[in-house]
C-alpha cells in the first residue's frame, strides 16, 4: 500500500514543480501552504478526469467537515497499480493536502500522505 | 464444364489474392515500426519543454498577444482558468495534443498515419496518400493533416513523417499557461517526426508553429518514449468534471454538487434567472 499511495503523492509533486501536468492547471492549489488532515474516506470517485477522495475530517469542536480531495487522472493511476478498490469508505486516512489558494476550505489536492489504517480489520498502518 | 470454369476462377481469385499480401507486405516493410505506447519523455508539459514552465517559455508573442498571455498567467495565479479550454473538457487540438498529457499511440497505414490520446479522447489524422490541400475544409481543433514519408538516409525505408497542419479551430493555447494563438485560426503548423536513429525506443517530434500571434515561427521539440507493453485506458473527461467556467470566471464543484469559489472574493454567477429566496 506505501507503493499506491505514493502515486498519490507524485500527483501533488508534480503540481509543486511544474504546474500543468492534467486538463487543466493546479495553480489554485497553494503548494507553500499544505494542510494536514485526518478522516475517513466517504468515497473514492475513480472518475476521469480526476480522482477524487471524499474526506469527513473531524475537527478539533467536534464537528465534522467533507473535503473534496483532487488527485491525478485515473489512467495515470492505472499505471501506477491503483485500482478503483485502492481505497474504500471506511478506511481512515492521513495525509497533508494543498488546500485552496485563496478561496474557503475543505477542496484540496493530496501532498504528502502521512499515515493510513484500514477501519475494518486494522491492519496496516503507514507512517 | 461448370466445375473446370469454377477452378479456373477460384485459381484466379487465390493468384489475385497472393499477388495483393506480396504488395502489402512489400508496403508495410517501407514504413517505420512506431508501434507501443508513447509517453511524454521530456518531464512538465509546458509547451517547450527546453524551458522552464510559465514567463521562462519565452515564447516570440506580439506585445498584444503577450499581453494576453500576461493575463491569462495572473488569472491562473489567482486561480481563474476561464482562458483554458481543457479545464472544462475541450480537445487540446493541434498542436497541444502532442504535449501527451496521457500516452499516445501512432498507427501507420500507407494511406493515413492516425495519433490518438487517451487523454480528452483526441484522435487526428495524417492523410499520406499524395492528396492536395482541399478548397474548402470545416475548422476543426486536430486540424487538417497531410504528411510525407522520408526515406532520409536512402536506405529503401521511410524514417521520418513530415506533417503539415492548416484549417484549426479555436479555442486552443499552447499549454495549460494560457500562451495563446490568434484569433483569426489561421495558423500553420509543420512537423518532423522520427526515431532516434540510435535508440528506436524515443520518438522526436520536431514540432514548428506559424501563427498570427507570433512574431516568427516557434520550433520546439518533443520527445516520447516507448512502452510496447502499455496498457490503454479510456479517459471520458465530462465524466466528473468539477471545474465549472460561466462567463470568465472559474468555480469549482465541491462533493455535494455545490459551487465554490476558486478565488478569494470571487463574485458568484449571475443568478437574475432564478428567484431567490426572500
């Protein structure tokens, strides 16, 4: 699983170096400020032209906020051995994102994914 | 009688059919092997892979397309795309296609050479079967093609294709930083594309650009490299597209179908059509 999710990650160093690397730019994403967050994955969309990770990510008062997490093409997924069954609802995530340049929250693209457990079963953790 | 005409026509039809495999094996021994799956070779996917990204390019713009291009730079830095047309699923065209944001796959025929991406579902056609430029031709993004087999070093082989692209359609940048084309579509664009005569696993495309919006003709030139064992993916861009651009400005779609700002105090659409809330 460490291999998989640092396709992940390339998404978000690729944004860092070079910008346009998808149809479109990844310019609104801030890459000097990335953000950590903890959740639980709502849903892995393995959809063109993005894949999307929805995060319910609890915050510090208790309540719990949905991120729109944006990474690379699933092709490009494909080809790094992801899978529309990489990630399922459930399994709990960690990971530092890129949030939103200078627009609210709770959209952001994968940086740098910390740490993973699945819910069921626990099994792996990835630090 | 009847069963020594059907032999003799049967013969006929077998010699006939021998004699047209001999031709077309003869032809496709002339042409290149560009088979497999070509990926971008030379990193980032700014237009001159030479040059860093963004103001670096250096492309040789009129100051007015500069100064287009200039905007379309800060509107991308505040997070505003409306000046790409990939951000909501158009076709790169020519000649972005060739930037392979996905891989490529270039299928030689005598008749045609064809370049398909996964990548927004392009495919383009190289017509190489001696045509002449039509009168009249509809715009498209891909463009009209016509190339030429080389044989450059005489060795009874063809090795290079050159392409001649007219009749494009707009919108089209040259990347995702917004360097622009004119207006009036007219431009041209020429390529040279071969083998690395020393490594037949990289593909050059030699690619030159005659547009209004410059001040002389941009050659740049791409590499790809070849996986023959590539698996293809099919790449249907509107499938969840969460970029969304009304009038010049870009939001973006959240989880929930809602739209967001991309910029700080970005005004909402225009909503006179529909009633609101008292």
């Amino acid at each position: 699983m460490r291999r998989q999710l640092g396709a992940l990650l390339l998404g978000g160093a690729l944004v860092g170096s070079g910008g346009a690397l998808a149809h479109h730019s990844f310019a609104m994403f801030d890459q000097e400020h990335p953000v950590e967050l903890e959740g639980t994955v709502q849903e892995f969309k393995f959809t063109a032209p993005h894949a999307f990770i929805i995060l319910v990510v609890k915050q510090e008062d208790g309540r719990l906020e949905t991120w729109s997490l944006e990474g690379v093409s699933p092709s490009a997924l494909v080809r790094e051995g992801w899978s529309r069954t990489t990630l399922k609802p459930g399994d709990e995530l960690k990971l530092r994102v890129t949030p939103p340049r200078r627009a609210g929250r709770r959209l952001g693209h994968p940086a740098h994914p910390l740490q993973r457990r699945q819910s069921r079963g626990a099994r792996s953790v990835i630090r | 009688m009847l069963d020594r005409r059907a032999i003799q026509i049967a013969a006929l039809l077998a010699m006939l059919a021998l004699a047209a495999s001999g031709a077309r094996a003869h032809d496709e021994a002339k042409y290149p092997d560009w088979k497999g799956q070509w990926t971008r070779g030379n990193g980032p996917a700014q237009w001159d892979p030479s040059k860093p990204g963004g103001p670096r390019q250096q492309p040789p713009l009129t100051p007015e397309y500069q100064a287009i291009w200039e905007a379309n730079m800060a509107s991308q830095a505040s997070g505003g795309e409306s000046y790409n047309p990939q951000a909501v699923c158009l076709p790169s065209g020519m000649p972005r296609l060739m930037i392979a944001y996905e891989p490529i796959e270039i299928i030689v025929t005598a008749e045609a050479t064809y370049v398909r991406s996964d990548h927004l579902s392009e495919f383009r056609r190289i017509y190489t079967d001696g045509r002449e430029w039509p009168k009249n031709v509809e715009p498209t993004y891909t463009g009209y093609s016509i190339g030429r087999w080389i044989d450059s070093d005489g060795d009874g082989r063809y090795d290079m294709l050159e392409v001649e692209t007219r009749h494009l359609k707009g919108p089209r940048t040259f990347d995702a930083s917004g360097i622009p084309f004119h207006v009036d579509n007219a431009a041209v664009i020429k390529e040279r594309i071969a083998l690395d005569k020393a490594d037949p696993d990289l593909l050059r495309d030699e690619i030159t650009a005659i547009d209004h919006a410059l001040t002389r003709p941009w050659t740049v030139t791409r590499t790809y490299r070849r996986d023959r064992a590539g698996e293809w993916f099919e790449h249907v861009c509107t499938e969840d597209n969460h970029h969304v651009v009304i009038g010049k400005e870009s939001y973006f779609l959240d989880a929930a179908g809602y739209l967001m700002p991309t910029r700080k105090d970005q005004p909402p659409p225009d909503l006179r059509y529909f009633q609101s809330r008292k």
